[in-house]
C-alpha cells in the first residue's frame, strides 16, 4: 500500500519557497534532524505560514510560569480531544523530550485525569480542554479554580491562548490531512529513569 | 449597572504601544471611526496581536474565488456555533456592510439553513461548520460535496481556513471576555433594497 | 434572487380566516404597524392557532414577579440555544423594546454569560435553558439556585413554562419554516442611554 | 417509603376550580375510570391548562392521515427520547389500548428502530424525533423522505406539531415533577392475539 | 405483519447445542416457564455464551452489599440511557419481581431522579450511569459521593462492574437485534401493595 | 513524585490466587516477559477474571475471517473513542507487533479515517465505532455497508462482539483505574519495513 501524501495540497519544494520561510525551515532540520511535515505542508501558503509560526512562537517560546513541557502538555490534551493524528503524534514527541519522560504524552492524549502529572497540571488541563471544547461557557469559577493552584492571570491567558491556538492547528491538520513524520512516533521513547 | 470593561485583562493605552500597533490600530479607527475592541485587548500581548492580524489579514484580503462577504459569511456562521458574542456582533457588522444586506448577518448566525442564500453558499457553510465543529471527521466526500458547486481546492482551503482561524478567534474572545463595541450593533441595518 | 416564502405550508389571506382569528390579527397589526409572520403562518390551522396564542398570553401577559423584558430573555437565550431563526429575530425586536435597550438581545441570543444582565437573570437564564435544552436532569439544586436569588415558586413555573412553550414554539417555526418579518431586524436598534 | 406528591406544585381540589375546567377533568374520570394526574396538577393554572388541553386535542382528536395510534407512537417515542416519565407510562397506556397491543409502547419508548411496526411508520419516527430533537437541522430531504412513504404535506404538519406539543409537555411535566399515575402502568397489557 | 426473529443471526435448536449450554438453557426455562431469548440467541456462539453467563453470574449472584432489585436497578438504569430494548424489557421484569414492586422498572428505565427509590438508590444510579457513559471522566469525587451513602469500596466494584457489564450486554443485543419474549412485558405487572 | 499504584482496588499476590488463576498469570508471563496490570488487577475478583479472559480468548482467538491485527485495530479504535488510557497503550502495543507496524496503532488511536490502512478496515472500524457508541442506532444499512467490503455475517458478529467487548474492558479498566505497564509503551515500536 502507498502510503498517502503529506497533504491533500501541494508540497513546495525547498528551492521554490521564500527566502526567509526556506532559512526558517532549514534551520529546524538542522536542529531536529528532519524536517516536520508541518513546515512542509503550511508552507504552500507563505503569508498564512509566517502568521502561523509567528503565533506558534509568541506562545511557545515566551517568558512564562509554565514550562516547555507544561505548554506541550496543553497541546497534547486538547489534540487528543480533537482526534488531531498530527498533533497527537508530532507534539506528543516534543512532550516526551521536554518532560524527558517516555509515558506522559500517550497518558495525556488519552485521559489527563489517569496521566502521572500533578494536581496543579491536571487542573491546568482541565482548564484547557474547557477552552478547547466549550469556550462559550467559561465562567469566573473556571479561573478561580485554576489560580488556586498558584497560577498567574498571565499564566491562565497563556494556558488558554496555546487551547486556542492548536484549535486552530488541529483544524488546519485536519483539513489538508497532514501526516506526521515516521520519526516523530519513536522520539523520546527512552526509558523512564525512576 | 455599570457595564463590564472591555476584557477580563489590563487594555493598553494607544500611547504605551509599539509604533507598528499603535499605527495599525489608527489606522483602522480612521477607516470604521472607532477602534473595534478586538485591537485594544489583544494589544496586551504585541507579538501574539501582530501574528493574529497577520493571520487574519492572509486570509480575509486575498485574493480568492470567494467574495469577502462570503469570506464574513463564515465567520459568523462558525462564531454562531461556537457562541461567540463578540464575533457574532462585529462580524455580522461586517458581514451586512460587505453584503449590503440588513438581514444575512442575524439569519447566518442563527441557522444558514433558513437564510436567503444561494446553495452554493449554504454548500460552502455546511463544510466550515464542519471544520469548525468535527474537523477529525472530514473526509473525501465532503470535499467532493463543495467541489460540486464550481469551488476550487484553493477556495477549500479558504473555507477550511477561515473556520480555524475564527476557532481560535472565538476561543480568545471568550478567554478575554471580549466586549463588542456599541457601534457595531447597529452598522449596516440599512433597509435593504429589493 | 426570490427571497423565501414565509412559510413551506399555505398563508392564508385575511379575508378567508374566521372572524375571531382574523380581529386578533388586526388587533396586532394595528398596535405593531405590521403583521409578524407567525400569525399568517399559524393561522393555517385555526384550531391550533387559537390554542397557541391562548398559551402565549397566558405565559407572557400574566401577571408575575418576573418583568415583561425578562420573559422576553427567557424567550431570546431558549430560542438562541435551539438556533430559531424567526424567535430570536422576532423576540429579540420585543425584548429591545420592552427593556429599551439595543444591546441586550445580541447578547442573550449568543451567550447570557457575557450579557450586560444581572446575576439575578444570569440565573433565571440558567435555569431556562436547563428546562430547554435537559428538563429531565432538573433537580431539587437546580430550583434551589434560583430560588437564592429571590425567585418565588410561582416564578420558577413561569420561567420554565415559558422555556417550554417556546420549545414547542421553535420546532413550528423549523417546521414550517417561519420567515422573520424585515421590520422585526431593525426594531428596537435606538441608541441606549446610559 | 412515602411516595411523591403528584407535583412539585399545589393541586387544587376539584370543588375549587372553575366550572369548565371541573367538567372536562370529570368528563375524563368518567371515561377513564380515574383522573389522570396531567389534569390535575396543571389545573394549577387555570388559563394554561384550558390552552394546554385545546393545543392537546386540535392535534390528537382532529381529523388527520395518521391513525390515532401513530399519533400515540409520536409521543411515546418523543417522550422516551426525552427521558420524560409521566409521558412514556401515561401515553404508553393509551397506545397499547389505540393500537390494541401490549408490546407496541414499550419498544417504541425504547428504541423504534427495534419495534413491530411498518416501515411507513418507522419514516414517521424518524421525523418526530427530528423535529424533537434537532428541528433546526431541518431540511427538504427530510420531508421528502416521509413524503415517500405516501404522507401528505398536512400529515407533516400533524407529525411535527405533535412532536413539537410533547417537547412542551414533557419539559411542563419535568418541570412539576409530575406523577404518573399508578392505573397507567397495567393499562392496555392484556396479551396480544397472534 | 409477521414480527421479526428473535436474532439477525441463526437461532440454533436446543437439541443441536453442546450439553452444558442445553442443560443451563433447560433449568431456566423450568424456573421461569420459557426460555428468555437472549439464551437462545447467544447459543449461536457456544464459547462466547458460556463466557457471558459466567461473567453474568459472578456479578448478578455473588454476595453483595447491594440486594439484587438493586443490582437490577443498575442494568435497567443504564439499559434505558443506553436505548437497549431487550434490556429494559426483560430486566425490567426481573426488577418487578425482586423488588415486588409494578412501578420501579419503567420508573428507572425513564428517569431514575423521578422514581420511588431511596436517595442512597439514586446515589447508586448516578454512579452506574457515569460508568456506563462517560467512564473516562470518573474522578475520586465520584466515588466519594456513593461511599457518603454507605457503600463499601466493593460496592462500587459492583455498581460499576454490573454498569460495565451491561454495556456490552446492551451492544450484543443490538448487533443482533435480540427480540424479547412476550412474557417479559407482563410479568411482575401485579398491583403494588402500599 | 509517586507513580499511582496499578488499581484502586488491592493487587493481590500470585501465590495468594487460585492455581488455575497463577497457572494462566504465569503463562503471560513467559510469553510477554513481563505481566500485563489488567491480569494481576482483575485478578482482585477470581470468578470475575475467569470469565472476562474466557470472553476476551473466545473472540479474539477464534478462527476468523478477521486477522489478529484486524481485531487489535477494533480494540485500539474503540478504545481511543473512549478514551481508555490502560487500553491504549496494551493493545497498541499487541497490534503494533501483530501488524509489524511502528505506526499504525497511534493512527488508529487518534483517528482511523488518517490511517494507513485499506478502505475494508476502513469500513470495519466505522462499524466497530457505532457498535461502540450508539449501537441502539444500527440499521440494516450499517450491515450492509460493511459486507460490501467481503467481510461475511460472522465477521460482522466479530466485529461488534470484539467492540462491545471492549466497551466492558474500557470501563472496567477506567473503574478500577488501571496502570498499564511501563513495557507496553515502546513494544513493537521498530522501524517499519517498506
């Protein structure tokens, strides 16, 4: 069986992209080893790709209470709740590197309540997955129950700005059918050290 | 009863922002004669403000098979699923204005099957309510399904799109508590011509 | 292009109805300077007309501790949740008028959480789209909530028999696909003073 | 155990109420054997139960193309999908005596998908629990689809306003907590003739 | 109209089944007066049906804190959430008769919160349910509120085996569209001494 | 941090189970390495064990037209739909070795419609996944649209007996609050050969 395209779009190739979005992406595999099929596949729409990793930036990478691992945590929650394949398995990765621990992003994407994570990041997730599914209904007592676990109004506009953020991502995987790299689904599954 | 502020966070003075947002947002306060609320709260964040217009200025004021009140069509169909207060009002303003139509806006937000619309358009609505609401079930036939009413596989993409973008619109404007300005209730409710 | 008909059944015309049904028209076209819609489209079956706007005005002109813009929240927030094109547009003119106000029908039919109401509606409204949307998960908790706010008994009845007339009252208008009158679109849109 | 009170709210006494209202509840014990509870605890209110009872029989006792056992199975079945106790037994019992079987209420209360009835009459179903459950997704295919199976347009009408009267009645009936009374239970359970 | 078989899939003759599976089938059938359906039906896989009659047994006959109109409170409770017709007709039966009670089963089948039980029931009921339906969001709390009511921790194993249990009876029954015999309806129908 | 213990329930000791109990442990054992949680936690109830692996062996060791990965990729989907963490990650682990594929069970877990598997198991799993959440609502349809793909009607029996199935085992595995072993996780996650 062929396995299907990395997207129902066409796929630039390197040499036909924008000088800038080509140093972007060349920059990623050098540090990664490979290029994520997300670059790859966004990038058939220059301007939506620069918005689209500018925004995935200003979240991702900013000063925050959170951690590299936590935001990955949000990702992985609110992707598992959307069925989201790519993000699932492509940030489940990064998860697992950051957290530099084999098991959590498969307990996260399936059910944050039974993942080895703290009282304060399962209410964080809790408040994720509210923004991700029924924003509509957010309510002063969602905040006030996450800040009791020692977040900051900031931290809350970060926890629900990367839900909405991959609400975005997950729809935009599903829509051109983006498929993950091979080499995400083995990344970071070293051995737990207890 | 005193009205809720703007946003459940600190909204910025226009004199404290950096140049390139502070122009921006003069800049349309001189086209609408008000500044919509959704520039003054997001400036609380300037990175995320410059890749959230830059995001949303890709795929609004491209060039596309689809006219910009159909582009307005989606987003308050999407809005109106999700609930979204502040998109429903100063979309569905925008949405009148571009249509030069007093009644689309509260009948596409309410249910696009009951508006006066072609099939075309109630065909391209169908699919981004798909992707707004169950993008993980897209499948083949619902592409061939919009593909028949003369849509090019870039206008997908538009469609596709402009539903992500407003899920994480919708999601931030809920986070926010984003407060719709008083002047887009009432813009565009011309009697409309016959 | 042909706008809609105002119903998928027959309108009569005036002259053809019975006496009684035919002087509760004019009453109303005398008092509002048009006839809204759902007395053409109803009056196709008389009997059923007859016993429709008996229920509604016992509900809705009865004496009762909740004010006449409040049922008309109760029927806005239901008829929003139930995504009623011709109650949301039509109620939402009435409760403009009647609490003189241009913004709070925008607001109720999106989402009473971020409504420029009281607590007190806030939980009014609550417990009416609980009645709407999963009467049969009513509990003791949900009558004590409400009642906490100062609602008697006899209050309770009318916001959930008014949740549950417009029940019925929504599945007609989606029945026989009932078309808003233009006039109700713009009624009621006045400055607010504050 | 003391059972509950028929309603949450104060039933009157027959001698109290107005004389047309005591006429037709002792038409009914008359023919019944008892009164059922439904007269009983919305005579709370008089002007409501006199507009309840005319809705009520403009649709069930009228002249119509469905048999007044399929009007019983609309509400059975709509009821059932609404989780309504007083509905299900109450109804129950008139279609196990309608349509002269004692199974017929229980599988449609259940599931009408697994019931001994015709497929015509599984189409009607379909559409009640449309119109109960989701009306606003109505749309020519689904009125077309009945039409197959032989149904009027006027039939329509009678299939949908009947599911939309018991979306009243079953939220009137959660709202009082309404009691079945215990007669309906073995009503109409005689074993059925093969 | 000629009722439809008892099973979508062949029904195997009692003298063509394996000895163990005959001999189980004839003690019922002298214990109850007929052969319940879902014997014969499932006979159709020998292994399979030994497996759910062992699992069956060692829920519905071991020693329990919970009496058995209680255990089949639980399979009626979530036999009517989930739809299940042959369910809730036979277990209904079998609750009427263990708890010499006409009304409980169709009281429970509807809606538990409106039933004759006690609230330690409705504790029990509203546990299973979760169970039944949304088991991946079961949290500490859950089981805290039924031990309030007295329950043990083996209890809950019960509640929520007998729930999980179900769940798959309720799936058998609908792949093969299991009929329920005629006896069931009737049984247990004998008025309530009060 | 604690790693949560591998049930809520307690773990009993090998040489504290029945010898038919430790004899099939032990046998695991040998074969897999390492003892899968769900046998040491199910084992807390000795006659609940017995018949679940009987159940689970009589449908997933059969004879079938169905391969052993085929039957996996049903448990892996429906589980995923569930989001039963325990589930997941075991019977990923099984289907990842039984189909010599790195990839295939994430993909499933997520969403089978972005796998690369054959529009048979396609229709397989569609059918798998309504037998698992809405089995009330199977139609004659639903059969057919999967034996257009060659599976035959005891396939069909499989496949929703192996879905319901699971529907017990999520939820048991949910109740008790089931670890999976740490060994699961990487199992079978080697290169694919292409």
């Amino acid at each position: 069986m062929i396995p299907p395209a990395l997207s129902r779009y066409p796929v630039p190739k390197l040499e036909d992209l924008p000088e800038d979005i080509r140093a972007r992406i060349l920059a990623v595999q050098e540090k990664a080893g490979f290029i994520p099929n997300v670059f790859l596949t966004l990038a058939h729409r220059p301007d939506e790709f620069r918005a689209f990793f500018a925004y995935h930036d200003a979240l991702m990478e900013r000063e925050s209470g959170l951690t590299k691992a936590e935001r990955e945590m949000i990702v992985v929650a609110t992707s598992g709740a959307n069925d989201c394949h790519y993000c699932i398995v492509a940030h489940g990765a990064i998860l697992r590197i950051y957290a530099k621990n084999a098991l959590v992003a498969d307990q996260v994407a399936a059910n944050y309540r039974r993942a080895d994570i703290t009282p304060r990041q399962k209410a964080m997730l809790a408040f994720a997955l509210k923004v991700s599914l029924r924003s509509s209904e957010l309510v002063d007592e969602d905040f006030a129950a996450v800040r009791a676990h020692g977040f900051s109004e900031e931290d809350l506009w970060d926890i629900g700005a990367i839900a909405a953020f991959f609400a975005l991502s997950n729809r935009m995987a599903d829509l051109v059918s983006m498929r993950p790299n091979e080499e995400f689904f083995a990344l970071g599954r070293i051995p737990r050290t207890k």
